[in-house]
C-alpha cells in the first residue's frame, strides 16, 4: 500500500466530487467565500464547492454549472453528488469561511459578504433537507479548508491559529 495522497485545489465558483479514496479536496485561502463540504459515509463519497457570492441574479447565474453562488451551487453539487450513487438523506455538510476582512472604520456593518455568504449556504443546504453538521465561520481571518474523500473529516487551518477538525 502506498501513501500517494492528491490534493485537488478548488478554486473560486468551482466545485468537484470525489470517490477517490487518496484523495483530499481543498479550498486555499477562503476570505468571505465558503466552503461547502459535503459527504456520504456510506458510498464514500466527498463533494467540495467554493462558493463565491449569496445568490445569483439574472439568467446567466441561474443557468450556469458551477459554484459561484449559494442558491444555485449547492442544490447543483447535491443533484450531481446524487446522480453519482449519493443518497441525499445520508449527506451531511460542514461549512467554513466568510469571514468579514475589510475591518477599517467605518465599514463595520457595510459590507457583510462573508456572513450573507454563510446565511445563504445554511438556507440552500435546510431547504435541501441536508444536516448541517459542522461549522467555523465568521471572524476576521482567512481560512484553507481540506476534505479528507477517505474519511469525510474535515480540517480548517486559519491565520495564526491551530488545526481545527469540524
């Protein structure tokens, strides 16, 4: 047995699916975007979108096949992950990022992607009817986010901080 592990990097407004058991999943350098971690431990199977930005408007964001968005990314990585074997009411999510990084006076309560960002991702995955299971959000701190496809373990490593395993 070898220990060849892959890391996959998903960059922003992608997302992939995995059942490939030497594999980790990774989102590097999350600000306010989230991670969308979703797993079912019965077919082994991990999926990992970075989502962007709350919610799509206008046709163009409805009908693209990627991340980018909230309202659309999650529901679109669910529907994938189950046309793959997945079974929806055996996935379970944990979520990292949105952070709020501008921090001058002044722009306190003005600009709020990162907590709009992590609102949205927890109304798409309850209106999927998926269990929301582990989080670290918020704050004023970047985050790299790794999916373990063997285990479903989650790590986030944040800015000046420890290890932390959701």
């Amino acid at each position: 047995m070898t220990n060849d592990v892959k890391a996959e990097v998903i960059g922003l407004g992608e997302y992939r699916i995995s059942r490939d058991t030497s594999t980790i999943l990774m989102c590097i350098g999350l600000g306010s975007c989230v991670s969308v971690c979703l797993y079912d431990s019965k077919q082994r199977m991990a999926g990992l979108a970075h989502v962007v930005l709350p919610v799509a408007r206008g046709s163009a964001g409805r009908e693209s096949k990627d991340a980018k968005y909230a309202d659309t990314g999650v529901p679109r990585l669910i529907e994938e992950m189950c046309s793959m074997g997945a079974r929806k009411l055996s996935l379970t999510a944990k979520i990292s990022g949105g952070a709020s990084l501008i921090t001058a006076p002044g722009f306190s309560n003005r600009f709020n992607t990162g907590e709009e960002n992590v609102l949205a991702v927890q109304r798409a995955l309850e209106m999927q009817g998926i269990k929301l299971i582990g989080k670290d959000v918020g704050g004023h701190h970047g985050r790299t986010v790794k999916l373990v496809v063997a285990t479903g373990a989650v790590m986030v490593l944040s800015a000046g901080k420890s290890l932390l395993e959701l």
